[in-house]
C-alpha cells in the first residue's frame, strides 16, 4: 500500500474491502506511516470474533490493543511489527476461544 492516498470524494466504492483499504492507505499517509502492511481479513476476523463473544463494542479496542502492542514491541526492539501483531493476536483468539467455550 504505497500508491499516493486518493481524494475521499473518489473513495466511494460499492465493494467493502476496497472502501477499507482505500481508507487505510489515506489514514497511513495522513499518520505518516505509508507502506504499512495490514491483513485486513484477519483484523477483520479477529474483530468479528471479539464483537461475537464479547459484546459487539469490544471489537475496535480489541484490535487497537492488538495494535498497541505490536507497535510498542516493535519501537522497543522486541520484535518486528508483523510477528508482534501475529503474537498478540494468537493471544486474543485464544482467551476468545476459552471464553466462547466456557459460554458454550
């Protein structure tokens, strides 16, 4: 995701994940981290599992939390953004799977 972000006006897309990923490439410019690579299906997936076993609002902070971590891991030299993220996120699906389980 390196193209120059486009103007929003021109953003409108009927299909979701292009509008997403239209988004984030504005958003990445906007933060000043161009380039950045996002496994939208599996933020996405994660997030869905969150809102589903949880409550619907524990979705985004989920994934923020997620976020968070990988980035202070990375900016403290623990790991590299990608393996923090994968990291964090094994962790939440796990204590989701659990939760789901004992729900179940």
């Amino acid at each position: 995701m390196t193209a120059e972000p486009t103007d929003p006006q021109e953003s409108a897309s009927s299909d979701p994940h292009e509008s997403i990923e239209i988004w984030i490439q504005e958003l990445a410019h906007h933060l000043e981290v161009d380039g950045v690579e996002i496994d939208i299906d599996a933020v996405l997936a994660l997030a869905g599992q969150a809102a589903h076993t949880v409550v619907r609002p524990a979705a985004p902070v989920t994934t923020y939390l997620i976020g968070y971590v990988a980035g202070l891991a990375e900016a403290t030299g623990q790991a590299d953004f990608q393996t923090a993220s994968r990291a964090a996120s094994r962790v939440a699906e796990q204590l989701l799977e659990r939760r789901s389980e004992a729900a179940g």
